[in-house]
C-alpha cells in the first residue's frame, strides 16, 4: 500500500508527531545514554545564551550539503534555502562536491565565524569525530540531516533527522521477493550502490540484502557503486551489460543512478522495466516519470523536503527546547500505476 509522504509545510506540522513515533518504536536507534543527552545542554554551552540567538537576533545557520551530485539533492538543497528564507533564519550554505575535506573546511569556517548552529548531511558515515569535537568545545551545537555520522559519541550531535535508509532497502528487498515467489530458476540481480561509505549506500544494501535472503533464488552478480550519480550510473550499468548476459533485476540506491542505467539498458536495444525490472529509491520527478512509463517498475520514496523540519528545529534548540536525537520523516512507496498517479502532484 502506498503512504504519501508529508510534503512542505506538513511536514512540519506532522515533526512532533513523527518524533514521538521515532522515539517509541526506535528505542534500540537511540541508544539509553545519548537520549539522555538533552540538546538543551549544548546550546547551553554556547558563547551566545539561547535566549540572545532566539530572541531580537536572527539565527545564523551554517549548512554544509554534500553536493549537487542527484535530483534529490537539487530539491533538498532548494528546501533548505526556501525554508530559511521563511523561518527568516540567516543561511551560510556551501556545497563540498562530494567531498569529506571540503565539508569539515566548511564546518570550520562556520566554528571560525561563531554561527548559532551548524547543520549538514554527511558524505560519508566516518571520520567526523574531530570536527565535531571542535564544534562542540565551541558550544556550536550540530544537527545531522538526512545522512547520519558512525560517531561513538553521540553528544557530538543534538539530532538526526532524515529518513529511515535500512527500512528503504527492505521495502525495495520485499517487492522483489514478492514479485518472485514462484521462481524456479535464479533471479540475476545487478545493483548500482550509493556513494561508497555514505550511510545510504551502506543501510540500503543492507536492508535489501536482509530481505532478498529469503529466497535463495534472488542472486546478486554484480555490485558496484554510481556515486549517486546519472553519468556514472550509466556508465556502470554499460559494464554490468557488456559482463552479465542474464540480467533480471537493477537495484539502484537512487533514480539518477536508475535513469542513467535506463538509457544503458535502452542502446543495447533491450527493454526496461521489461527485460530488466528495476527498482530505485527517491521519488524524484524524473524517476517517477520513468516510473509512469513503465521503465521503473517500483520506487521507494526518500522525501527530501527536510528545510521546514530543519529550521523549526533550530528555532526550537536555540529558546532552550529539547530535541529528540531521532527524528525519523516519512516516505511511502510507487509501483508505475501508482507513480502514473502521483505525478500531476509531485512537487519535486
Ligand atoms: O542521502 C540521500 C541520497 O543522496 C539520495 O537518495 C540520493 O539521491 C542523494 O544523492
């Protein structure tokens, strides 16, 4: 069953709601020490006392986005800068290309001008632990968006919002068991993987992985990363075809990805949608063109509208409001009939 994800201001309005559902069903997300951490305590520590940044003066927010590297970065990116503009929040945003070094040179020119809270969505999981630290000694408190960090310390952070990547897996793994319960003869799957290291890349394949391994029959022959990316999906899917003969299914982590294969798939005249099935993650227009077309035979939503989410946040840390360290939106699934449907209303 499709559930249509809250878009824009809704999902503001629906935040608390959707952060108490995170906090009562995810208890084994938050570990018992880091719900403790209250984010009250570390805009406490904050040269600016919480009352100044969150009354006459206006909130200055670094963002450091990963890049413009997909379509759901685009939107995400557009969200961020409209929300802020609304929230009438002062946004310092800088965009690192996909690279790790240039976000932590971001979040220290933001250390460096004393912004009242930083903000970012990871490149990669790891390696974060220094920069933080820096922030946190700087009593500059830190949310994570979209993409989480594998730091051990969780007091590094206030929150993380975004949505749940592993679940995403496992609803692009139960289409598929579905669609092939009757199967007899192995089913060749070829997966085009996320950035390397970044938390989608790797809950993704998880989540799938976990739920394909009922059925012995669902066999993955290739695995290689598109770094989110149409060209490079394109280019990995030309060499997935020129390797494997049989290729039954493409799960790609994103609809760039899943695009660019498309047009692989199409110049060496086979189908898609029908020759190969495939499955991709986001929702973005464009994917759910392909979708409505028949050439994506299932999507699994990634909502990227995280701006009003982000800002109300914000405001909320700095007069002094706790945050939950979990903050988990909401995002639903397409089949094509279901995309054909949507699409008219799709707003990104
Ligand atoms: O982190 C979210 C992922 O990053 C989106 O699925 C992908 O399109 C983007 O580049």
């Amino acid at each position: 069953m499709m559930k249509t994800a809250k878009l824009g201001v809704l999902l503001v309005l629906s935040a608390m709601v959707l952060v108490s559902a995170a906090c009562g069903k995810n208890n084994n997300n938050n570990n018992a020490d880091a719900s403790k951490e209250p984010a009250a305590s570390v805009a406490a520590s904050s040269d600016a006392p919480a009352s100044e940044a969150a009354g006459d003066k206006k909130i200055v927010m670094g963002f450091a986005q990963v890049g413009a590297e997909s379509g759901w970065r685009s939107a995400n990116t557009q969200s961020i800068q409209d929300s802020a503009k609304e929230a009438g929040i002062d946004l310092k945003f800088s965009d690192a290309q996909q690279k790790q070094e240039n976000q932590i040179k971001a979040i220290r020119s933001y250390i460096q001008q004393k912004v009242d809270v930083i903000a970012f969505s990871p490149v990669v999981e790891s390696g974060w632990d220094t920069v933080l630290k820096e922030a946190k000694d700087a009593g500059i408190p830190v949310i994570l968006t979209d993409r989480a960090v594998d730091s051990k310390d969780t007091s590094l952070y206030v929150t993380f919002m975004g949505s749940d990547f592993v679940e995403e897996g496992r609803r692009a793994g139960d289409w598929l068991v579905d669609q092939y319960k009757d199967a007899t003869e192995d089913v060749n799957i070829v997966e085009l993987q996320g950035t390397t290291g970044s938390a989608p890349a790797n809950d993704r394949k998880a989540g799938f992985g976990e739920k394909i391994a009922a059925n012995p029959h669902l066999k993955i022959i290739a695995s290689q990363t598109g770094d989110f990316t149409r060209a490079k999906g394109k280019e990995v899917m030309q060499a997935f075809l020129k390797a494997n003969k049989d290729i039954d299914v493409l799960y790609a982590h994103n609809d760039d990805m899943a695009l660019g294969a498309i047009q692989a798939i199409e110049a060496a005249g086979l189908k898609p949608g029908v020759d190969i099935k495939i499955i991709s993650i986001d929702g973005v227009k464009d994917g759910m063109t392909a979708a409505a077309d028949g050439k994506i035979n299932y999507i699994v939503e990634c909502n990227p509208l995280l701006g009003p989410l982000l800002m109300q946040s914000a405001k909320d840390l700095l007069a002094g409001k706790d945050l939950p360290k979990r903050i988990v939106t909401e995002d639903g699934t397409f089949t094509s009939e279901q995309a054909k449907e949507a699409l008219p209303n799709r707003k990104y």
